[in-house]
C-alpha cells in the first residue's frame, strides 16, 4: 500500500542526524532556486509576528514576508488577508564599497542553522568578494519570545586578509505586497536619536503600524554614523575600519506595534528603543530562557530514531511560535506565520489538529486559540442569520471577525474559467469541531471559568444552528443534513455526510449535558445564557429529537458507515493502479472527475474514530479502516491525513502501517513532499503529528476518572517520553524499552 513517493532527496536534514542534531535543521548550500522552501522552514515567530527565513541582503525573486497575527487587510481584493508587513530584515553589508551577496564572488562555504531550543537562526559564510577580499561572516537573529515587540540580528565580520572599511545599512522596508497586492500607503519615515522609523497603514482596514530600528557598531568610538532617507525605506549606516582578523559586529534591534496594540504605534516603537537600557546579548538571554521554559513542558522526547525526534520537534517549534501569546482575538492558520497561502485565514485545522497538543501541554495558549472562537460568535450569528437559520455558524474560513472569507471562487490551474469552491457555503461540521475543542478543554483542564462564562455559550449555540439546520424527512421518519461538503473535498454537495452527522449528534448531546450543568453549578449564568440564546424547553426537547433521530447509521452487518449517501455507487478505482505518480488525484482525474468515484482526499468517516473514538467499538474501526484507507489518496490528498491514519494504525495494532503515516507526516515540510512548503508550513499535519505520538504510539487516553497510558511505540524506538497536564497537574510518560 506505499504510495510514498519522495520527490527529493531529503533537503533540510542529515539523513541519519546524530542525537545532537535533533534539535537543529541546518542547511548546506546556497540554492537560489529553492528559496521558498527554505524561507517556510527557517521562519521565526513569537507569537505575534512571524518572518520568513528570507536573506537579510534579498536576492531576486525571493518572498520576505512578516506576518503578524491579526494585521488583515481586504484592499484591493475580494476577501481579507494577513497583510504581509513592511520587512524589518534588510541588513547590508559592504566591504570596502563591495556589497556582500551569495550571487556574487565566491562562497567558500556556507551553513544555515536553526536552534530549535533557542528559538536561533544563524548563518556563517566564508565569502571571497569579485575584488578578492576574503571575509568570514556570521549573522544570528531571532524574533524575541520574551517580548514579542522585538526582533533582533546580529551581524559579524571578519576580514581574513585586508584591513578595510566595512559597512552595515539597516533598513526598514515599506515597499512590499503580498505578491503583487499591495497592503499598505506609507504615512512616514525618518531618524531620531540614531533611530530609523517608518510608519505606515493598511490600506483597507487602517490598522498603522510603526516599526524602529536601531543599529549599534561595535567598537562604537571608531565608526562612523549616518542615515539614508529613502521614501519609505530608511536605512541606518555604521561604517567602521576592520582590521585582518579582527571580528566586529553589528547589531540592528527592531521594535515593531500596530494600532492593535498601541494608539501610537509609531511614537511607541520609537520610544521602545529609546527606552530599552539593553543590549543584543541580553535580550537573546531573556528570549533564549522562554524558549527553554516551553520546552520543558511541550517537548516530546524519542530516542532510537532522530530523524522521527528532529522532525516532532521541528514541527512543535512551529506551532508554539505560532501560537498568540497576549492575544484572544487572533488564532493560528494552516500555514501558521510562515506563508502567504491560505491568506492567513482560520480552518479546521487549529481546533481538530493543533489544539490538543496546547490543550495538554500549554493550556494557557488553548485558551487564548478559543477565546478568538468566543470573540468572533457574532461573525458565526451573522452567517448563520444570513444563511436563514438560527444560533451561531462558524465561517469555515474566518479572520479578524469571524464572518466567512472563504473566496467563493479561484482560478484553476492552466484554464479560464475559475473555479466554484463551495466550503465557505456548505463546509458545516466547522461549527461542531469548534464546540468539541472547547469540549475537549473542558475535559482535560476543568477549566470551570472558561466553560462557564464562555464556552457553554459557544457549544449551546452552536447546537441552535444545528437545531435550525436539520431538516425533517417525514417520509423517512429521520432528520437529515443536506447538500454539505464533509473533510473529504474530492466530494462536495453530498447528502448526509457521515462524519457531519454523527459529530451533530454527538454535538447536540453535549450541549444538553453543558446545560445541565450549568444550570446546576452556574444558575445565573444559564438563566443569562436563556436570554440570550433564547433557549426554551422546546429549543431542548427539539436537540433531543435530533440526536436521536438524525440520519447517521452504521451498517449492521458490515459495522461500515457510507461517508454519504450514495457513496457506494460512486465509481471504485484501485489506487495501487495509478503508481508511480506526482500529483493528486483530483489533479490527475479532474474535480469532475474524482468527485464521480470513491476516492478520498483525506479521512473523512474515518475522523470519527479520531475525534469520537469511545462511541465506537474496535470492528466498527477496523471495518470502516479496511474500507477507507485504501481508497484514501495519502501522498498527494490533504497533508491532514497521514497522522490520522497513523494514530488509527496504532488504534488496531497495524505498527508498520502506523509508521508509514508517521513518516509521511513528519516529512512533510522537511522533505517537501507535496511540493508546496515554499507556501509555507503545513500546521494541522504537525498538531496531527503530536497527536499520533502521544495518543498514536504514546497510547495516552483520557477519561473521566483519569489518564492511562498504554505506550506501543516503532520497534526501533528506544524511549518514547512526552509531559502533558491533567487538570492542572503536570503528568509525565516515560516509555523506555527496557523497563
Ligand atoms: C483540506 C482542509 C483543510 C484546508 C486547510 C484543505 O486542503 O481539505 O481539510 O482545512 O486544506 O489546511
């Protein structure tokens, strides 16, 4: 069943990385034509901001961006997007008049390298320039997790055999779009103090924004100081006489605040700098001790095969940088802050995928990724209010309102006309997999505060919608859920999706169980709710009705549940038949095309038994395994997929099968198997990654009276050891072959 087609050796690791090199990736050479890739995968966030791990110097064709959570903008196109912000990278270096760049002289080595631990990315180049002057460089930077306001580089020099002038510029770049969309009018730029500054404003929300940069020399009596004023592009020079030898540095520390955080954002990011009575050393400290912190809690340890610990802890530094630190109204998208695709909007994929490795191991950030869900309810009434229907719908694509941007067209590859995508319309089960991440908080934390005042609120009405949304079939006796589109996208405007269904209920019954709780231990706050909600007896005796007459059967023979009606009859097509390959299915049988047959783009019954394992029994799994995962198209479908599938795979003890979809997962961007990491991470693949460890390999369940732990880790894997928190408690499973 492999249908794992690496498309390139591995790029980004050593085949075989040595236990020290599980905490680093390194890169070896300077390859112009991959770029992107390498920017997706060296990106550094805090939290607030992300940049791409784009060149201080830019080259051609290169894709810089910063992201910073929450900075959308919907000028000039047809839906909102995170507005790629002026780069505060640009970092020149000129050695005697001779500007340094990786095109031009000679590399005589190169290495890139990301810490993972510190949260570092440096890079040291042994550089011959045309005019044959030597110099040895080494430039680290970091995006601070200490105080997300700050980023930082620091750049050394070395002249191996002249004595020269050496100089830095520093800049700060307004003129940069998102591709070829152009987010921001420049309000101003300028010095201060030795302070370079620009302001600028989105031009369709208005959000300002204002950058600093400070640049320090070292040694500083000697250098000389200036700055160049180019429109909306300042830049601070040092220009300093170098000494064969003799190593001297430049540092350029950047404060960076939106209208978001700060009325003032250009005088408060100024004075930020002004005010700040450090240094690059110790503000690298202060970063490099948060990184640590977090580490000691969400890191997941496996000895015995590094390249599965590199690739885990490539993906966790990902998603905790990701994750909005002092921010309830943003959340974490399917490329994180690493990539223009996907425009920064808010899928699926945080709640199913991401949240649980934060609801277990920083419950304070899970809670930070479902207050954005509580903020943005009335967006989900909106759209639920203008699709005819009642309570709360959440947008299947949501931004800073939580009303749906999904485009409802896009152009498709190499033809005319564009194509209809009918998610934003019709991708429901959104609304119930963001009740059942609160649900899952709940569970695990006991976070009474946070079901109380806003959770039950998200779940009941959430629960109203359905209410509204089901139809009676009187001449079937049962309700249904028409014209829907499930996980499995090769199939849209089905009938019935199983998945949809079966959520619902499950959905529907919780939130009968949430009111009752409420009105037991939190009475005024249901009475509240009431109001509110407008929940009468009637609203509850109907979710009743529903769950229990919704259409969701389980075959009583075969234990198989059809993904929708009609499913079976689709045309089926042996997959092993279309190997060798290097593009999906839908791109190989068109959307047309695959949607006629059973072909599945990622799990989608098969979810159930990710999300809802306890309400089925173990032939209901293996049955609906059996049926499903062969038909699924694993290495070019959804990058969802493969850490279902390995979690399942442990589920009805198939290890190799489990591994294999571990693989796929964990490689996913390091060894760019779909082609498409230049566009950035793939996030929902990582928190599906941890999943398929912790709850996969590590065997972890947690249940009402509590947690157990029935590790069945790889034959090879020596140590499997991962922390997570119980309600409140910090619990450890330490897995080791031996005893
Ligand atoms: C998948 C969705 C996912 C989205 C964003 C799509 O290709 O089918 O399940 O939410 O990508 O990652």
């Amino acid at each position: 069943m492999s249908q794992h087609l690496p498309r390139e050796a591995a790029l980004y690791h050593s085949p075989s990385p040595s236990p020290a090199d599980t905490w680093r990736i390194t890169e070896s050479a300077f390859a112009p034509t991959r770029q992107h890739t390498g920017e997706s995968l060296f990106t550094l966030s805090n939290g607030h901001l992300g940049t791409r791990g784009a060149f201080e110097e830019g080259y051609p064709g290169d894709w810089p961006a910063t992201f910073i959570h929450g900075i959308y903008d919907d000028a000039l196109i047809g839906c909102t997007e995170l507005a790629n912000a002026p780069n505060w990278l640009p970092f020149d270096l000129l050695v005697e008049g001779e500007r340094f760049r990786l095109d031009h002289g000679e590399v005589l080595s190169y290495r890139r390298e990301l810490d993972m631990f510190h949260g570092l990315l440096t890079r040291t180049v042994r550089w011959r320039s045309p005019a044959g002057r030597t110099v040895d460089i080494a430039i680290e930077r970091f995006a601070s997790l200490a105080d997300p306001h700050l980023c930082a580089i620091r750049y050394e020099v070395t002249p191996l055999d002249f004595d020269g002038a050496i100089e830095w510029r520093a800049g700060l770049n307004g003129h940069v779009g998102n591709r070829d969309t152009l987010h921001w009018d420049i309000l101003g730029h300028g010095e201060r103090h030795g302070i370079v500054w620009l302001h600028s404003r989105t031009r369709g929300t208005g959000i300002e924004l204002g950058q600093a940069a400070r640049l320090t020399v070292a040694p500083a009596g000697e250098s000389e100081r200036f700055c160049l004023d180019c429109n909306g592009y300042p830049q601070a020079v040092g220009r300093v006489r170098a000494r064969r030898g003799q190593p001297i540095s430049a540092e350029k520390i950047v404060s960076v605040f939106s209208l978001r955080e700060s009325p003032e954002a250009r005088i408060t990011a100024i004075e930020k700098l002004q005010g700040l009575g450090v240094g690059y050393d110790n503000l690298r400290a202060a970063h490099a001790g948060e990184w640590e912190k977090y580490w000691r809690v969400s890191d997941v340890v496996i000895e015995g095969d590094d390249e599965a610990q590199q690739a885990v802890r490539f993906g966790l530094f990902h998603l905790l940088a990701a994750a909005p630190r002092h921010d309830e109204w943003v959340s974490i998208g399917p490329k994180a802050l690493s990539g223009f695709a996907y425009r920064g909007h808010v899928f699926w994929d945080t709640e199913i995928f991401m949240l649980p490795f934060f609801t277990l191991t920083q419950p304070e950030l899970a809670r930070n990724l479902l207050m954005y869900r509580y903020h943005t309810l009335p967006g989900a009434r909106r759209k639920a209010a203008a699709n005819g229907f009642e309570g709360a719908q959440y947008a299947w694509e949501s931004a800073d309102t939580g009303d749906e941007v999904t485009p409802a067209w896009v152009p498709r590859r190499n033809q005319r006309e564009p194509v209809r995508i009918w998610t934003g319309d019709l991708e429901l089960h959104i609304s119930s997999d963001v009740a059942y991440a609160v649900w899952q908080y709940w569970q695990a934390t006991g976070d009474e505060v946070l079901l109380a005042n806003y959770g039950a609120e998200i779940i009941l009405d959430t629960a109203v919608f359905w209410g509204s949304r089901a139809e009676w079939n009187a001449d079937k006796g049962r309700y249904e859920i028409k014209d829907v589109v499930g996980p499995d996208e090769y199939h849209d405007r089905v009938n019935n999706n199983a998945f949809t269904n079966h959520l619902v209920r499950w959905h529907l019954e919780t939130a009968q169980a949430v009111w009752r709780w409420l009105e037991q231990n939190h009475p005024a706050r249901a009475d509240a709710l009431a109001a509110k909600l407008k929940l009468q007896t009637q609203t509850f005796a109907l979710w009743a009705d529903v769950a229990t007459r919704l259409c969701a059967p389980v075959d009583p023979v075969t234990s198989l549940i059809e993904q929708f009606d009609g499913y079976f009859e689709r045309r089926d097509v042996n997959l092993a038949e279309h190997l060798p390959r290097a593009a999906s299915m839908q791109v190989l049988l068109g959307i047309e095309g695959v949607n006629q047959t059973q072909i599945l783009k990622q799990p989608d019954a098969l979810m159930l038994f990710f999300m809802l394992r306890d309400r089925y029994d173990a032939r209901t799994l293996r049955a609906n395994w059996d049926y499903y995962a062969p038909r699924t198209d694993h290495a070019y479908g959804s990058s969802l997929g493969p850490a279902v599938h390995s979690l399942l795979a442990c589920e009805i003890g198939e290890p190799e099968a489990a591994y294999e979809h571990f693989r796929r997962a964990a490689q996913a961007d390091l060894d760019d198997v779909r082609g498409n990491t230049a566009d950035g991470i793939h996030a929902a693949s990582i928190g599906g990654l941890w999943q398929a460890v912790v709850f996969g390999f590590g065997g972890l369940r947690l249940a009402r009276e509590g947690w157990t732990a029935t590790p069945r880790p790889p034959a090879h894997w020596q140590r499997l050891a991962f922390r997570f928190y119980y309600r409140g408690k910090l619990e450890e499973v330490d897995w080791r072959r031996d005893g």
